[in-house]
C-alpha cells in the first residue's frame, strides 16, 4: 500500500510540473504574416538602421542585443534586424527573433 501511495504522489507531482516550453508566453500566436529581413554585416550597421526608423530600439540594442524584432497586428507582418549569420549563436538569434513575430513578448 506504501508503495501505491508513492507512485501515485509521484505521478501527480510529474504531472504537474512545468514543461520544457513553459517559459514561453504568448501576446499571440501568428503562423501567416508578411516577414522583412533587414540584413546587417555588423552591430554598428544595424544600430544605425535602427536609429532611422526605431530609435527607442535603438538605444535597447546598443546595450545587449544581436537582432530585433519590431512586429505589427495591423495590417500582420514582422522585421527582422540582424546580422549576417557567422556563427550558431546568430542562428540561434534569427530564431529567437522570429519567435517574436509568431509569439510577441514571449520572454517577458
């Protein structure tokens, strides 16, 4: 009877734990838009586009950020700022930035 009342004390904590995706909350979910890449070789060269038509965007990439996401609800569509991919870590930063066009302010 112990025994019962272990498995079944784990099954419910198991099943109550969070899952891997957890972490990812949605403003909104968006599988169709219309996508922009703007295209950069370097930080410099994206701050300064960025300055032109996001300055608040700006300033925020100048502190951390390798790409940018700026998406719109109306009509539905998404740019991308980042650089030209070098590396896995900028593969993973178009992927990052994408999941902000399907999915908003995911990780806030």
């Amino acid at each position: 009877m112990k025994n019962l009342v272990f498995v079944l004390l784990l099954c419910t904590t198991a099943c109550s734990m969070p899952s891997k995706n957890s972490f990812i909350h949605k403003d909104h979910t968006r599988t169709s838009m219309d996508l922009k890449v703007n295209l950069f070789s370097n930080k410099k060269e994206m701050i300064k586009a960025l300055s032109k038509n996001h300055k608040n965007l700006a300033k925020l990439a100048k502190l951390l950020p390798e790409g940018v996401a700026v998406w719109y609800t109306v009509p539905s569509g998404c740019e991308i700022y980042v650089y030209e991919p070098k590396t896995d870590e900028d593969v993973n930063t178009w992927g990052h930035e994408l999941m902000h066009c399907v999915y908003g302010n995911w990780h806030l």
